[in-house]
C-alpha cells in the first residue's frame, strides 16, 4: 500500500509541475509498480490492450481521415456561419454540438470525430483553438450525462439499482423506480448549462495565452506560394482525348508536343470508375511509356494557340472552364492528391552543374519532371526548360509522385530539398473523398448507438479506421500512423493500471469507507456531499469507470443505512465519476485535447477543477430535489 501511494504522490506531484513529459512520468510510474511486485506483469500491460484505448487509437485514424478530405472543414465552415463573427457564439455552438452527440456516442468517440473539426473552425475564424479544446472534452462528458449509454458510470449505477430491486422484490418490499434511458437528460442539462456559464469566461481569461503558438514557420513556401509564384496556372489548359483523336494509343513522346508546339504536359488525369469506394480520377505524370487511352484529360501549359492547334491536329476536345472532372474542381488547376511540387537548390558540388536538364536523368532515375529555375534573386525561366544548363545556386521547380519526390534527398551531395514537402503534402486536402469519409463516419456512429447492431463498439471503431485508409480518405498506412497521438495513448495505457493498484493494495477501499464512515451518521445531505466529494477526489487518480464500480455499492449501502432512497446517491456518484475535468488522464477525452492544445497539467486544474467544485454543490442541493430522499 504504501509503494502505491508514494507512486501516485509523486506522479501527481510530477504531473502538476509540468518539468517532466507526461507520457514518460506515466510509463515510469508503471514501471516502479511492476518492479515492486505490486502489479503483475499482465496487469501492468492490460492497459495497452484495454479496449478504450485501441478505441482511441483507431478513432484518431478516423479523425484523420476526416480531417484530411476536408469533412472537418466542411462541417466547421457550417457552424461558422451560424456564429458569424462572435467568438463566444463559436464557444457556444462547439458545447452545443459536442454534447448533443455525447449523449448517443462514447465521449472518446465525440471528441475524436469533433478535434479535427474544431482544429479546423478555429484555424478558419482565426481564433485560438485552446480556448475551444478543452471546453469540447468537457462538453462530451456534459453530453453523456443526458443518456443512459453516454457513459459508463451511468450504465454501472443503472445495473447497481437494478440488482438491488431484485433482491428487494425477492423479499417481497416495495422496490424503486428503475432508471430509464432519459432519467439522466434533466442532470445533464443542467450540468451542461453550468458549465457553459462558467467556462465562456473562464477560457478566455485562462486558456488563449499561448495562442498560435507552436505555429512554426516550416522553412519552405507552401504548394500555392509555387504556384503563384512561377505562375504555373497562367497558361494552363485541359484537353480531353475522345474518339476518334489520333492522339489514342500513343505515348507523349510520339506526340513530341514539347518540340513540335512549344507545350508542355503537366499531368494526366484518368478516370477509374465510378465506384463510391474506388478512386474515379487519378493523376499521373506523362510518362514517356504512359500510352494515352480514350477519355484521357491532358493538362497542357503553353501558347493558348498552339494548345488549339495541338487540339486541332488530333482532334482532340479542348475543355472550358465549366467542366468537371471531379465534383468541385471545374476550373483547370494544379492539384495535389498524387502528384506534387518542391523546390531543390543545386549545390556547388553537384554533378548536375554546367549540364542541360535533358542530360540530368531527373525523369529516369526519379521520375520527376523540373518545370523552371530560378537563378538569381528574380530571373524565372519556365521556357525551352529541356535546353537549359544547370548551375550552381540555381533552384528547380520539381514536379513528380509524392513518394518520388521524398526519395530526392538521398542525393544530399547535389541538392538540398527546400522546405519540408511532405509536410505540405499531409496538408493537401482530399476533398473529393468527404462524401466516403462521412458515410464512413456515419456508419461507425450507428452502429455504436444502436445496439440491435451485433457489432462491438471496438469492432466498429477500428473497421472505421480500416476503411479510411483503404478507400484513400486516409493516404496511407504510414499517414495513418501519424494521425496517431502516441503520446496520449501512452499516457492513457500506463496510467489506467494504476486503479488496479489501488484496489488491489485496498488504498481506494480505505479512503472510501473512511469519508463514508466519518459522515454517515450526519444528514442526508452531509452524506451526499461525502460520496460526492469522495469520488470526485478518487477520479483525479483513477478512471472513472473503475471510481463508479468502488463507489456505487458504497453510496448504496450509505443510502440505506441512513433510510433513504439510493437513487440520489447513486447519481452522485455517476456525476462526480464523469465531471472529473481536473486531470489530463482520469477520463479520454481530457487526454485526447492535451497534447492537441498544447495544454498543461496546471490548465486542467486552472479551468477543470473549479468548475469540477462548482458542479458538486450544484449537484447536492439539485438531485435531492430530482430524486427525493
């Protein structure tokens, strides 16, 4: 017992001084606790396969998909335009949204599906999303407290009360009334009123001071700074191959467009059906082996004239700007799902210098095309490219696959790779993909809520996590993994053993029954306030699931000694269980927001635990009223 408590003391201790990395006090933690034996080696790692935290990580990758194929964006930019310009109306309607799917969804799933939207709406209205993040892990425990499935702990005290009306109609007394799936809904408003009032201001004055911070300039332009700067849309036309162009059956290099019309290819885009769940248009560089099929659309830059006289010649179709290729990209531009564009400097060592780009092998050894160079601190030449000799200092507008491009800075000797394109290419947006991230969504969602669905909420979270990466909403399984907040689920795995500690070692045993015992014979309000204070405190340490299934049968059994009804006490657990927001690890989705908000230990207890006080004497002169004693 006393290995438990020295640990949990300095963790906390560790924790609120915010010296050292979260995570790593968590691990560490968890370690000394195996080394002394106090945990076994199981159940010291049953945290990492506890199934809310494979729930997290696979909701991440869900958040991530939702956020990359611009959903988030989509969704934000509607709440954005019932708020306007008033930020406390953005405060408001975030609380509003999150709780009111808190109430039919997990609170770790809310938050996974809401972070990427509010990132996004704070980024759009130019606010700091601090302010925002908290209050939304907050908003989703408000929001389970109004269902009967919006939280754990409701659905322990609902089985606790249960069981206690068998035994009792099993004697043959009277029993009370059981709890519905809506005899939560007047706690939580009230708690969700509470905590509006009391967190529209408070954020404001606790939780904006670091804004945009973290905001680091990335040491390169973005992909529309190139494109504006080399003006590379300027001259950018589409023109489309239906039969009967000459143009079908052949490669670029047979068409000799370059030499012939002074044009160049800028990429090929080509539809792969119409499949919901398959991509319907991929784009490709113009390789010189790419032969070109019917439907094929070339993105040509040049002379307006001699792109018609090209068109002309193999009676190909030149396409206006009211054509679409994919829904809501009509106007020809450069986009960036496949392919994309950097920027290299040629060093002095190079063996690129004093040859012609055509002598290079940048398109056979990697697939990149080098669309201009810029030489000196203005000079831009975009044309007779093939023709030009490479010198030292010069910098190459590259063009070529994203992975082709990463593989570009193996050649350190030749050139630096400016910026950091891969970056740029995470924050390309996918939109064309939105309506399969939100069925996805949506699906995922229904099957939580509905338990006439034989699908596991685990189950359903991480088949979600699956399909969006296997439908594209997702780029890939490496892009997956950075979704990821590694940090956070570290946290959340190492810290959850500690409960089984202090059930094990009877430390949460102890405290309990020595508040209730110190109490019990007072009235039934001193009582309330005990089992209410008494969780309340257990969960700062604990999960808050675990602090219900302690204190339920303890509030109970306080209940009936003192002859009153249970059902109040009850409450107060489930209430004090999950409006524990005061720490970062004793619910999800505080955890979730840490790192996110770039928050510390001491914001949750700045902004969480007053609120967390305030709700508790609210709540011990509100349910007695609710529930009579």
């Amino acid at each position: 017992m006393l290995i438990t408590l020295i640990v949990l003391l300095i963790s906390a201790i560790l924790f609120v001084s915010g010296k050292v990395r979260s995570d790593l006090v968590a691990i560490c933690s968890l370690i000394v606790l195996l080394l002394a034996q106090v945990l076994t080696p199981a159940e010291g790692l049953a945290g990492f396969s506890n199934t809310v935290v494979i729930m997290m990580i696979g909701l991440f990758i869900v958040g991530g998909g939702i956020f990359q194929t611009g959903l988030a964006k989509m969704i934000g930019s509607r709440i954005i335009k019932l708020a306007g310009t008033s930020e406390s109306k953005l405060f408001i309607l975030v609380m509003l949204v999150t709780s009111f799917i808190g109430a039919f969804v997990s609170n770790t799933g809310t938050v996974a599906l809401m972070l990427p939207i509010v990132v996004s709406m704070a980024a759009y209205a130019d606010t700091s999303s601090r302010r925002l993040l908290i209050p939304l892990a907050f908003a989703s425990s408000m929001g389970g407290m109004m269902t009967l499935i919006g939280t754990p702990p409701n659905m322990i005290i609902q089985e606790v009360l249960h069981n206690y009306n068998l035994s009792l109609a099993e004697q043959g007394k009277p029993v009370f009334q059981e709890i519905s799936f809506f005899t939560f809904l007047p706690v939580g408003i009230v708690v969700l009123l509470v905590g509006v009032l009391y967190l529209l201001p408070v954020t404001k004055w606790f939780l904006t001071s670091k804004e945009k911070q973290g905001k680091k300039k990335s040491g390169g332009k973005s992909l529309n700074q190139l494109v504006k700067e080399y003006g590379l849309t300027e001259n950018l036309f589409r023109v489309q191959l239906d039969t009967p162009s000459q143009a079908i059956g052949k490669t670029i290099v047979d068409l000799d467009v370059y030499r012939r019309y002074g044009i160049n290819v800028m990429e090929l885009r080509r539809s792969s059906g119409n499949n919901m769940f398959v991509r319907t248009v991929n784009q490709q560089l113009a390789s010189t082996s790419l032969v070109l099929q019917q439907g094929d659309i070339l993105y040509l830059s040049g002379d307006i004239e001699m792109i018609q006289t090209f068109a002309n010649e193999y009676t190909c179709k030149l396409l206006d700007v009211h054509t679409d290729e994919i829904e809501g990209h009509s106007n020809p531009e450069l986009n960036f799902y496949d392919i994309g564009i950097a920027e290299i400097l040629i060093m002095q060592s190079s063996s690129m210098n004093n040859r012609k780009v055509s002598e290079t092998g940048f398109r056979s050894k990697f697939n990149i095309n080098v669309l201009g160079i810029r030489r000196g601190n203005h000079d831009i030449i975009l044309n007779n490219i093939a023709d030009q000799k490479i010198h030292e200092g010069d910098i190459l507008l590259i063009q070529g696959e994203w992975k082709d491009i990463s593989r570009l800075s193996d050649e350190s000797n030749n050139w630096v790779v400016l910026g950091r394109p891969l970056n740029e290419a995470a924050k390309v947006t996918l939109d064309y993909k939105a309506p399969i991230a939100g069925a996805i969504m949506v699906a995922m969602i229904v099957s939580m809520v509905f338990d006439s669905i034989p699908i596991a909420p685990v189950t359903a979270v991480l088949l979600a996590s699956i399909l969006m990466v296997v439908t594209g909403c997702v780029r890939s399984m490496d892009a997956a993994y950075k979704t990821i907040n590694w940090p956070t689920i570290i946290l959340f795995a190492s810290m959850l053993p500690m409960s089984t500690a202090l059930e094990k070692t009877g430390v949460s045993t102890m405290v309990a029954d020595y508040i209730v015992g110190s109490f019990g014979a007072s009235s039934p309000y001193m009582a309330l306030a005990a089992i209410y204070f008494a969780t309340s405190t257990m969960t700062i340490f604990i999960s808050n699931s675990v602090t219900a299934l302690l204190m339920a049968p303890i509030a109970l059994q306080c209940a009936i000694g003192i002859g009153v009804s249970p059902v109040s006490f009850l409450f107060a657990v489930t209430v004090a269980a999950s409006m524990c927001l005061a720490s970062p690890f004793s619910t999800p989705p505080n955890a979730m927001v840490l790192s996110a908000g770039q928050y510390t230990f001491m914001d949750y207890i700045k902004v969480g635990l007053p609120l967390q006080i305030i709700l508790g004497i609210v709540m011990i002169f509100l349910l007695p009223l609710l529930f009579p004693f």
